[in-house]
C-alpha cells in the first residue's frame, strides 16, 4: 500500500479509508500509521476531505486499532502472546515491549507511540496483563489525541513531503527504539549489581 493507495481509497469510501487504514494497522498494513495520519491532515488541506471529519475519524481509526489488541489479549490471554512469540519478526517487539513495561509499568503505553509495531504490540500486553479498561483507555487515549494531533498537523501543512517525514520517522523509530532497550537493559544490570554488592556488605 502506497500514499496513492490510501488516496483511491478516500476517494472511494471517503473518511472511513483513513479509518479502517489506521485499524488495519495492527495486523500489519505495509505503511506506517504516521504516514496514513499525515495523508488525513493533506487531504483536509487540499479539500478532499473536511478537515475536522478527517481529523476525527483518524483518532477513530487509531484508537479502535489500538484497542483491539487490548481487546484480544484481554480475551485470548497469554495464547495470544505465545502465537505471535513464534513468528521471528514479532519476536523480538514482544521482548521489547515487555522490557518497557517492566522498567514504565503503565507508562510504557505513552512511550510506546513514539516506536512502530511497539505501539501495536504493547496493547496485547497489557490487555493479556488484566490491567483495567478504564486505566488503559485514560493512558492510550489520551496520548493518541497528542500523537495524532501532531502527524495530522503535519501533514496539513507539509503535505508534499509526507513519504520521506514517514520513512525517517520509521526508521530513526527504531534507533529510538534500539537506544530505549540498550538503556533499560544497563539500568537493570547496574541495579542487579548494586543489589548484590549490597548483599555482600550485609
């Protein structure tokens, strides 16, 4: 799926392609979720689209995307986790996403947003870990209106450079990402050796 793509959908089936292309998300559309926000906020600049509808169905489409994978790992359990653990490229997002939730706790859900498939990961997680609706909804939503207030921005105003802003947001995504577990892993190795050094003294 292209920019091209997400056009001849909106201008087929209107709002509900920025909709369903942002729901679709979590099952792996092959273009970035920033990319399909950013293409929101072009089209309501153009005037394909009013801006406020488009606007609200993209929060819509990101929202609901995200919330089904709560949804899912509430409903399904760890089965969930364990299947998607046994494909390679899913594999290691998982362990990332635990990481993140075990140094953030709850808090891992607003930074989760700023990585690709983390975002989309996180949810099973904490849904699979019984954490409360309304907690998850109040933290994941709350940061969904932030983010994607910010790509839909974006795109209103800087339209034409929508395909390069999303790859370097992707790919500089998983260096953030890449940095995020190299720090956590040395926060945990630095705690654990403080922790027996402490023993030892005792």
């Amino acid at each position: 799926m292209s920019i091209d793509s997400i056009l001849d959908g909106i201008h087929h089936f209107g709002y509900f392609a920025l909709f369903f292309s942002l729901w679709l998300g979590i099952v792996g559309m092959p273009i970035p979720d920033e990319v399909v926000v950013m293409t929101g906020g072009m089209v309501g600049s153009l005037h394909l689209l009013q801006t406020v509808p488009a606007y609200v169905m993209t929060y819509l489409g990101v929202v609901s995307g995200l919330s089904l994978g709560y949804i899912l790992g509430r409903v399904m359990g760890p089965h969930v986790v364990e299947r998607l653990r046994e494909k390679k490229k899913i594999a290691p997002y998982i362990q990332k996403s635990d990481q993140l939730l075990e140094k953030y706790g709850s808090f891992a859900l607003v930074i989760s947003y700023c990585f690709p498939v983390v975002r989309h990961v996180l949810p099973y997680l904490v849904g699979v870990n019984k954490m409360p609706f309304p907690k998850y909804a109040m933290i994941s939503y709350s940061t969904g209106l932030l983010w994607t207030t910010i790509y839909f921005i974006i795109g209103y105003y800087f339209g034409g450079n929508i395909e390069r802003i999303g790859n370097n947001v992707y790919k500089y995504g998983y260096y953030g990402l890449a940095a995020a577990v190299i720090f956590i892993s040395s926060a945990a190795v630095i705690k654990a050796i403080r922790k027996k050094k402490k023993v030892c003294s005792e």
